[in-house]
C-alpha cells in the first residue's frame, strides 16, 4: 500500500518529463483517507489583520508584496498563482524547501505571507506568532473561527483543495481492496487515530474505492489545467 499526495497521484504527470509512472493507471485507489487543509498566515505582529489588508497593500505596491509557499507546483503554489491571476494582483510567490524556513522568516518579517498545511505551522498560531486570516476551504476551523472560509465555487476565491489517498498496484484483486477499504474505515473510528486527526485540524473523508478512483480522475484534470495555466514548464 501506498499513502500518496496529490502532488504524487496528480501533479507530476503535468511538471515531470519522465515521471516513470503514471498515478491514474499505475495505482488503484482504497480510499481518499483525508484531506489537509492550508491556510494564508500572516505575521502576528504585523499590519494585517485580515485578507483585505494584504489585498490593498498588493494593489497600492504592485510586485513588492511577497507571499511564500512550501514548494514550487504544489497545490498551494498553483491555487496561489491562480488566485493571483483571476484577480488581477502583482505579487511575488517565493518557494521555499518546506513550512519550518518559511515561517521563521514570516515571523522574522522578511516575508509578508505565507501558505501552509494548517498542521505545520498550528503551534505558532496559537502561541500568536502568527495570524491565520483566511482558511483555503469552505468549512470554518473551529479552533480559529476569525480565519475567513473560502469558497470552491468562486474563481476569485484562494482555495487548496489537498489529500491524501491509500492506493495499491494496478491489477490488485477487488475483493483485496474491499477488505483492506474494510479495514481503513475501522481504524478511522480508533480513539488515537481521531485524537491526532483533531490535533493536526485534518479530516477524515474515507471514499469509496469507486467513488475514489472517480474523484481523483477529475482531480488530475483540473491540475492539469491549472498547470498549463501557470506556465510552468515540465522539469
């Protein structure tokens, strides 16, 4: 078994020249096991204080605001240019090699934003070091409800849709991926396993494999077209 991102299943077939596989017929999905929703963290000392502020600083200083992402072609780098893009902002996205250098220089002011995974950097929002100001989902986060939702729906909205999948080889029996889709879904109900899915703010969705395959098939599109719309060309 295999526990795949999105940037494995999805995006590296649009930004790999010789990927080596290919995530929609190499694998066959178990299940969608959750999704990892981002959020737009600001400095929590710093001048904004909600997405609005940031907004009307791009505006009055086109190409000097800087909002940094985890890695180049990840979900959150391409929501990011798409939303920079139906808006009609100039802004800088910096790339950098994972959440703990990016925060640090958020906190350290040399950046004015950041995009993280809502787990990765928790622990400085609530220590108030940073200030969530928008959750990149539709649903709220109980714990920080001042954290505005966005909208799927709306082209103008910045939204991450993020997962996580459990997927086997091509050609590995149905009634295999029945019973281990079985297990998943029982494990999901362990008091441990729910405990540290509310500490990292992740949620459980637990797909049917057909439902799934389907879902992720579409997944892969719609990367494609922001990928083609970036302009990132393949590595």
């Amino acid at each position: 078994m295999f526990l795949a991102s999105d940037n494995t299943l999805n995006i590296n077939h649009w930004l790999l020249k010789d990927p080596r596989y290919d995530g929609d017929k190499d694998f066959t999905p178990i299940t969608v096991l959750n999704t990892y929703p981002h959020w737009l963290i600001v400095n929590g000392q710093g001048p904004y204080k909600q997405l609005n502020d940031l907004v009307q600083a791009i505006r009055a200083k086109p190409g000097r605001v800087s909002i940094s992402v985890n890695t180049i072609g990840s979900a959150a780098y391409l929501a990011l240019d798409n939303w920079r893009r139906e808006n009609g902002l100039n802004f800088e996205i910096v790339p950098y090699r994972g959440s703990p250098p990016a925060v640090a220089d958020l906190i350290g002011g040399h950046i004015d934003a950041h995009v993280d995974v809502v787990g990765s950097s928790v622990a400085h929002a609530r220590s108030g070091r940073v200030l969530p100001v928008v959750v990149l989902q539709t649903s709220p986060l109980k714990e920080f409800p001042k954290a505005v939702p966005q909208s799927d729906l709306d082209p103008k909205a910045l939204h991450v849709q993020s997962n996580l999948s459990v997927v086997v080889r091509s050609g590995t029996p149905q009634p295999i991926i029945d019973r281990i889709y079985d297990v998943l879904k029982a494990g999901a109900r362990d008091e441990d396993f729910t405990k540290t899915m509310q500490l990292l703010s992740l949620d459980t969705v637990l797909l049917e494999p057909a439902k799934a395959k389907e879902f992720l098939l579409q997944e892969t599109r719609r990367y494609g077209a922001l990928v083609d719309k970036s302009g990132l060309e393949k590595q």
